[in-house]
C-alpha cells in the first residue's frame, strides 16, 4: 500500500502496528459479507481496547495518587488555568 508510506514516519509506524494487530484476526474478518469493513470493524475493536487499557491505567493512577492524599483534580485546574493564562 504505497499511500501508506506518504505518510508521516510516526503515523506510519503507528498504522503499520496496528494493521499488524488486526491481521492477527484475518479469519474472523474474512468471513464478513464485506471483508473490508470487517477489518475495519477489527481494527476499531482493537483501538477501542487499547483505549480502555489506558483509561484503566490512569484510574488506577489517580487512585493511588488519591491514596497518597494528592488532590489531582486540584493540580490539573490550576495547571490548566496557568495554561490558559499564557495564551
């Protein structure tokens, strides 16, 4: 796929392992009526659980930031709020 290789070298890169991912699942895929958007579908599943296993991460961050009585939400306003006053 030469579009593919217009790409930035990040977006490429990143594309190319998800792509990887997902062929993992070609026989599931090309089964579908429409093997196209039945790897289209595999690959959002995948992407969906790559964001999932981030969210679960950042709870369990700011649960043990939480534990270590350090108000996140009170650092992230006033971070946020400097932030904006710059621009």
């Amino acid at each position: 796929m030469q579009w593919i290789e217009k790409l930035p070298d990040r977006l490429e890169s990143s594309l190319q392992r998800l792509l990887d991912d997902v062929e993992n699942h070609e026989d599931s895929y090309m089964e579908a009526q429409n093997a196209s958007v039945g790897q289209i579908w595999v690959g959002m599943a995948t992407m969906n659980q790559r964001l999932e296993k981030m969210e679960d991460m950042v709870r369990a961050h700011r649960k043990a930031l939480r534990e270590a009585d350090i108000d996140v939400d009170r650092h992230l306003d006033n971070e946020l709020e400097d932030s904006l006053k710059n621009y």
